[in-house]
C-alpha cells in the first residue's frame, strides 16, 4: 500500500490473518459518532450478519465486547460462574488453558480437565468427570489453534446438559470458517472474534448467548463493568457497544460481513475452508518425516498443526519463519510454550499452516510450495 513503511507480507499464521484489499480500503470509510444514526447503519446489519452467519436461534443475543476474544471468554466466566460454584475447564491445549487461567485468576473454583495435545475431548471421561464433581458451568474449546484440533461441539454439548450445567465454548478460531454450531449444541456461551476466520483486524470479541446464561447472569455478582454481559444487552439492543468501539474495524466489518453472508455466501466459505484443510494434510502427507499433528477426524478447517521432522528443533523452524519472510509471508513455527513442553519431553516440535478467513486454496497453493522448498534446506 502506498506510503507504508512497513513491508507486506502474507500471513499464514493463525490468526491475525490476511486482510483482503477491499477491507483494508474500508478502513479509510467517514468516521461516525457511536451514539448516532450513522452507527446503527453499520451496526444493524453487523449483528444481523453475525446472527445469520452463527445461524442463531431467535432467544439468543449477542454482544459486541471492546477488545478481542479473549474479552468475551473471560466476560463468560465473570458474568457466569457464582462465588462457591465449581467451573471445569475441558483443555485439548493453550487455548483452553488459557481460559482455565482466567478462572483461576478471576477467583473462581476451577477443575482443569486436560486431554493430550493434538487428542479431542473424550465424551465418557468428561462423563464421568461431571458425575464426580458436579460443576455448574464447563468451557470447552471448538477449535484448539494450538493443536488444529477441532472438536466435536454438540457431543460435548449432550454430556454437559446431561448433568444440568452451562456450557461456554471457545470458538475464536473457527467461527467464519465452519458451520457454527450453537444452535445444534444449545451451547450457553460462544465466543468469537474478528481477526481470526472472519478476516478482519482484532478489536471485537463477539459473544452469543442463551436465554439461560441470560437468566443466570442476573444471580451472579461481581461481573465487573466490561465483563458484565447484562451491561452490554441493553447497548446491543440499539446495536451499540458498551463503550466506544473501533469505528475503522466497524466499517470493516460492515463490509466483509455483507461480503461473507451476500457474495461468497457461507456454503462456499465453509467448502473453501475444507479444502484448504484438505490440501494442508495431503501437503504434509507428501513430505518426508513429517506427520500431521492431529488425528484424522478431528482435523480443524481452519489451522494444521505439523510434527516436525526427528531432528528438526524449535529453533530451526524459527530459522524456516525468517527464510519465508524473506519470500513475503509470515509462517508459524508453533505455539512457544507447546513447543518448549515437547521438546521438554523429548517430542518433536510442530509448526502451524493457518489457513482461515480470506486465504484462497490459490494462495495456499503458492505458500506451500515455498513452505516445502524451506522445510527442505
Ligand atoms: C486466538 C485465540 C484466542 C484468543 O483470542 P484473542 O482474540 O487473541 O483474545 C482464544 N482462543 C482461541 C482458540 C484462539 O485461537
């Protein structure tokens, strides 16, 4: 883009992601006043595409949180889980650790119930887990983007309301990419954000919730201000947020939901994404020592996780993350701390493909050549 003194580089990370041109530009839009009509113009077919794309059913609601995903995830625990009430945290990896983390340093009394690297949840482990310890509320992790293990949400979803307790589910990563589970699951919490399969820049965590988490909320104290989800109804109404938002990233956002929902249309969007997922693990496949980190069937749309070759260290894929800037693109040489347990454990390392949001199988085509070409010195 002109005048930048930043290079462009394409990034396959997992999230921020690749913006596409026509976004970017979207950024320079009039700014507004987020109290005024002009917001509700961008903002009333914000939340209607939100709620089309997350195929919402009609009692749900949704919020806008300033921030990012992790904003909403940590709104789920404050707004959701009374003082003396258990939440168990089911973690597959980093992400569902870190939600775990927030409960811990929220106050709550947490179980942490975690599952292998690159495994899924096991539905009669966490079974029995709920007959034992009776917790209120579980969080779950659709897509763990440390791993790229996609779970199997509405499974989960039938053991937690089997045993009468909420269930939140993270799915930041994922949302944008595949079909959203929410109404196959009555899941009672899901969190998303804008810069991961949506395509956009960070800065909303999106929330969506049931009239039971509503309902819930209205016994629980100490929700805080920003994550208090019964603050931010009231402002979601009117299509506003609780304070004031990013006016760039909504203009943005009215853009490439239009585009998401009206253009590309979400069948092809979620076809895309299977595709590129499909053409990440046969790229893999084909390469010589090295293995696809998660098992088939639980291999998430939007990210692939890779066991590096015997021998090939962390610090070596870093090594491959600078040779691939020098061809333009931003690679991940795995989550750091995942990386440091492995190799700690005497395991392989693994590395990441992101291949979400507006990332084309043509684009990812390109990127894996040179992937292959860098893997390979
Ligand atoms: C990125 C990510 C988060 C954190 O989201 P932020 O928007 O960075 O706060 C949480 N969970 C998952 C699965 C993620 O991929």
């Amino acid at each position: 883009m002109a005048n930048s003194p930043f290079p462009e580089l394409t990034l396959f990370i997992t999230g921020p992601t690749y913006i596409r041109p026509e976004v970017r530009a979207a950024g320079a839009w009039p700014e507004y006043g987020h109290r005024d009509a002009e917001n509700a113009k961008r903002f009333e077919p914000i939340f209607r595409n939100l709620g089309l794309i997350a195929g919402l059913p009609a009692d749900y609601r949704t919020i806008l949180f300033l921030g990012s995903g992790s904003t909403g995830m940590e709104a789920s625990i404050r707004s959701l889980v009374a003082e003396g009430e258990t939440v168990l945290h089911a973690t597959v990896g980093a992400f569902g650790d870190l939600w775990h983390k927030m409960s811990v340093a929220n106050g709550k009394k947490t179980v942490h119930l975690a599952f292998e690297p690159g495994t899924t949840v096991d539905p009669a482990v966490l079974d029995a887990a709920l007959a034992e310890l009776k917790p209120a509320v579980v969080a779950i992790t659709h897509n763990e983007t440390s791993t790229g293990v996609a779970c199997d949400v509405p499974a989960l979803c039938r053991v937690i309301k089997a045993h009468g307790a909420l269930a939140l589910v993270d799915g930041v990563s994922i949302f944008g990419g595949a079909p959203c589970p929410i109404a196959e699951s009555g899941c009672d919490f899901y969190a998303t954000a804008t810069q991961k399969a949506l395509g956009l820049h960070a800065g909303f965590g999106i929330g969506f919730v049931s009239p039971a988490a509503v309902e819930k909320a209205r016994h629980v104290t100490g929700r805080g201000h920003a994550t208090d989800i019964l603050s931010h109804l009231g402002r979601a109404e009117k299509f506003q947020t609780q304070s004031t938002p990013n006016g760039a990233l909504g203009n943005q956002m009215y853009l490439q939901l239009n585009y998401i929902v009206e253009e590309e249309g979400l069948a092809a969007r979620y076809a895309r994404h299977v595709a590129m997922r499909d053409m990440a693990v046969s790229f893999v496949k084909a390469l010589p020592g090295f293995d696809l980190f998660a098992d088939e069937g639980s291999r998430s749309p939007t990210v692939t996780a890779v066991a590096a070759a015997q021998g090939m260290t962390a610090a070596d894929l870093r090594a491959v993350k600078e040779a691939l800037r020098a061809r333009g693109y931003l690679f991940d040489p795995g989550y750091a701390k995942l990386n440091e347990d492995l190799e700690a454990a005497g395991k392989r390392p693994i590395f990441r493909i992101g291949h979400m949001g507006d990332i084309t199988p043509t684009m990812l085509e390109a990127y894996l050549k040179d992937l292959g070409e860098a893997l390979a010195r």
